[in-house]
C-alpha cells in the first residue's frame, strides 16, 4: 500500500520553517499504520532537516554554520545568474540534502522527543517551495 500527496510551502527568505503538521496530516490522511514517509522537495536552493524543535536559536546556529561554509557573494563562485546567495543557496541544498525518511507506527511519525521536521530556505527571498510526501506500507 502507497500514499503520495504533493504540498506547498511558502518561505520567508532564509531560515527554516516547521513543516511537521502538515508532515503529519498527510499521514494520518494515509490510513498507513506501520510503513515509511518519505518527503522530498522539489527545488535545488532549499532543503529539509531533522533538528531540535524546542529551541530555535539551534536553527539559527544552524544558519550561523552554514554561512560560514557557503558565504554569499564568494568570488570564487561562477554560478551567480540570480544575485549572490545563488551559489550559496545551491550548496546549501548539497550539503544537507532535499529528502528524508521518518518510519511511521502507529499512524503517526516516529520521531524523536526533541525532532521536528523543517523545510530550510537558503535563498534570502522568499519563495513557494513543493514537496512530494510518499509513505509506503
């Protein structure tokens, strides 16, 4: 048994954003029991991540290291067309990946006490960001 629903998310700008109830309605929408939900997004200058949910500023550290590793504007970067977090963003997106897998039980996600699920926004405008969520029994 399979279930994919497709979602939108609107962002900010950078930062992240907590997607976890919508996350969690598609799978109780699912009527999947015991299985896996795998969400994965559709664009290449945002990602998702698995991270504390009780205090933000560990999401902000998050953004800290991440700026660090990925400056915007580096001259270095050739890749530039749509201004200066252009690379930045993309690398961003590498380095943390577009999809992730949460197990499901119980007809609900099995996460952690301190996890939360958050679509992480590299570019600093905001956009409307898709993703496809697919849970498999």
């Amino acid at each position: 048994m399979a279930h994919q629903q497709r979602i939108s998310v609107a962002t900010r700008g950078r930062g992240s954003i907590d997607i976890g109830a919508e996350v969690a309605q598609v799978v109780r929408a699912s009527g999947i029991d015991t299985g896996l939900c795998h969400v994965f997004v559709q664009h290449t200058s945002c990602s998702l991540t698995i991270t504390e949910n009780a205090d933000p500023t560990v999401r902000r550290d998050l953004d800290t290291v991440f700026a660090r590793l990925a400056p915007d504007g580096d001259p270095a970067y050739l890749h530039d067309l749509e201004g200066p977090d252009d690379m930045a963003a993309h690398a961003r997106s590498v380095l943390s990946g577009t999809a992730l897998s949460v197990p499901v039980g119980g007809g609900r996600l099995l996460l952690g006490t301190w996890q939360g699920i958050f679509l992480w926004e590299h570019r600093t405008r905001g956009s409307l960001r898709h993703l496809v969520i697919t849970l498999t029994a």
